[in-house]
C-alpha cells in the first residue's frame, strides 16, 4: 500500500515541468505517442522531488528528451525508475 501511495504520488510530480533540466516529465498519456529509448533508475533520494530530480538528470545524461516516472519506492532512502523517450 506504501508502494502505490508513492507512486501515485510520482506520477503526479512528474508532470510537473522543472525548469533545470533540459528533459520535460511527460504525463502517462503524453508518453503515448513518443518513442521509449530506455529506462533510468535512482537511489537513494530522501524526498520525492529529490528522486525525480535525480531521474530527471539521468535521462538528461542519456541524451533524452522526455521521461516518466514509472515507479517509486522508500525503505529509509527513496527509490525509483523512469522511461526515457528520445
């Protein structure tokens, strides 16, 4: 139950568009239509907003242009996936 409510939760800051980095957080219905070009992972975050934007600066690395945040979880320390598309 812990695990839904955090996801659900990232999905819903993942739409939300950070000005620092180049890649744009897309929403599950946006991502529809772009093409998937991976996925990223990340550790060890201590806040949502942390652990996106260290999923955002992974597929920023990997030469994406948008991602979406497929999962999070936290144990003591956050920690997530997202799809990058290209």
């Amino acid at each position: 139950m812990k695990t839904i409510k955090y996801a659900v939760a990232a999905i819903a800051l993942s739409t939300l568009s950070f000005g620092a980095f180049a890649v744009q957080a897309v929403s599950p219905a946006q991502a529809q239509n772009m093409n998937k070009a991976g996925v990223v992972s990340a550790h060890g975050a201590t806040t949502l907003d942390g652990l996106e934007a260290q999923l955002a600066l992974k597929a920023e690395q990997a030469g994406a242009k948008a991602y979406a945040i497929t999962s999070a979880t936290s144990n003591d320390k956050m920690s997530g996936t997202a799809v990058i598309y290209k």
